[in-house]
C-alpha cells in the first residue's frame, strides 16, 4: 500500500517535471538556435567591419594615387619647360 509521504514526493517530483516542461514550451527559442544566430550575428558584424576597412583603404589607395599623378604631371611640366624652344 502507498503511504501519503509517498504520493506527496510523487506529486511534488510530477509537478516539478511539469514546470521544467513548462519553462522549455514557453522559451522562445532553444539553446542551440540561440548559439546559431549568434555565431551568425558575429559572421555579420565581421563581414560589415571588413567592408568598411575595406572602403577606408580604398580611400587611402586613390589619395596616394592622386598625389602620384600629380608629382608625374609637375615632373612632366618642369621638364617640358626646361626643353620648350622659344621661338622669336
């Protein structure tokens, strides 16, 4: 025959699995969706943060282009100045 301790830790031992079944019903998502989209947010915070170095050293690179070309045309003029023939 069961005694009342016995159908009370029953009770008590059903009650908590149904609260654990509760918690894990009501959760939006599980664990390991969660450790997915993390691992997916930090994949987009790394391809964004390499876009925008990427973007920066293409402004670097076309700045040092532009003042090169600029040096090569002021080489260019003094030496054409320094050979033009004066004509009278």
């Amino acid at each position: 025959m069961v005694s009342i301790p016995d159908i009370q830790m029953l009770y008590q031992s059903d009650k908590v699995s149904r609260m654990k079944n509760r918690s894990q019903k009501d959760r939006l998502f599980s664990s390991m969706t969660w450790g997915i989209m993390l691992f997916n947010a930090f994949a987009l915070a790394i391809l964004a943060g390499s876009l925008i170095y990427a973007k920066n050293y293409q402004n670097v690179l076309l700045t040092r282009e532009a003042f090169m070309l600029q040096g090569q045309a002021e080489t260019y003029a003094e030496t054409l100045v320094e050979n033009a023939i004066v004509v009278d």
